[in-house]
C-alpha cells in the first residue's frame, strides 16, 4: 500500500525549529549521563553522533543571527525584488 503525499511515513526529516533542537541536544545528554557502563558502545555512539551534529546546527543558527543582527541593511536589500517591466497587463 502506498502513502498518500504528507505522510508522517514518507521518510522525510521532522523540521524542528531552534527552541526544539535545544530541547532535544538536553534530552540526549540527559541520556548518555544515564546510560549503565553496559550499553552498547553501538548505542552510545550513535547518541554522541546526533548531539555534536545538533551541537554544530545550533552554532551556525546563532551565527546566522549575529550576522542579521550586525547587517540589517545588507539583509534588506537583498531581499527586494527588481522592479516590473511595463507589460501590456500592468499598464
């Protein structure tokens, strides 16, 4: 059976926005702290994997902003649009 368009199943990553990724880089190291000297290493590694990728993510989100912040002009004048041709239809 197929999954129609917009299925949580589609394999697509979940967006999480910045609030959402701190909240999820607390929970894992909350975990790895946890874990018994047991665990598989396997597990471990794949939970320090995701928390230094969160880690680099959210470092390159706090330098987006600190070059917003420090340019504001810069950012305003590359999102206008160059004006209209004349056509027929705006005339």
């Amino acid at each position: 059976m197929r999954a129609f368009q917009g299925q949580m199943s589609d394999n697509q990553p979940i967006r999480r926005n910045q609030a959402e990724k701190e909240k999820q880089l607390r929970d894992l190291k909350e975990t790895i702290a946890s874990m018994k000297s047991h665990t598989s290493p396997t597990l471990k590694e794949s939970i320090q994997r995701r928390i230094r990728e969160l880690e680099v993510e959210l470092r390159t989100i706090a330098r987006e902003k600190a070059a917003k912040a420090a340019n504001p002009d810069a950012q305003a004048d590359r999102q206008r649009r160059p004006p209209r041709r004349n056509t027929i239809r705006s005339m």
